[in-house]
C-alpha cells in the first residue's frame, strides 16, 4: 500500500488504542478492576482462574493479553491456542 492510504488505517489503529488506553481515566474503581479482571472478555478468553478460597484471579500476564486483544495487536485465537 502506499503512504498516503496508510492514514486511514494508523488512525482508526490511533483511536483505538486511545480508547482503550483511557477507558478508566487515572483511577479505576472496584468494579471497574473487576471488569478488567474477570469481566466478561477475561471469562470468553478462559483466562481467568478460579482459587480455593472462592475469589477469581487474573495474573499480570492474563491481563496484558487481554489488553492485547483488545487493542487488536492479537486475535482471541492466538489466546486459545496458547491457553
């Protein structure tokens, strides 16, 4: 592709990541941590796990490929072959 059709594409790239990015502003409430760690794209990826004592779990690296998803750098695919 040429330069000049490239635009398009790096700003919608430039959108979402901002999106994503500033979705929770600076601080994040309990159930929005929640949401991120074991919402609803946490439990479709099969990420989350559950403990012994009841509480759900997301591990550092469990989020980042969520966030990677999200930003489109990674296709939920790719998640299910690794996990």
């Amino acid at each position: 592709m040429s330069l000049i059709s490239m635009i398009p594409l790096e700003l919608r790239k430039h959108r979402i990541e901002q999106a994503v990015l500033g979705q929770f502003g600076s601080q994040l409430t309990d159930d929005e941590l929640q949401e991120l760690s074991t919402g609803r794209l946490i439990q479709r990826l099969k990420l989350a796990t559950n403990r012994p004592d009841g509480l759900n779990e997301c591990t550092r690296e469990m989020f980042s490929l969520a966030m990677l998803v999200r930003l489109g750098r990674i296709t939920e695919g790719a998640i299910s072959v690794c996990y």
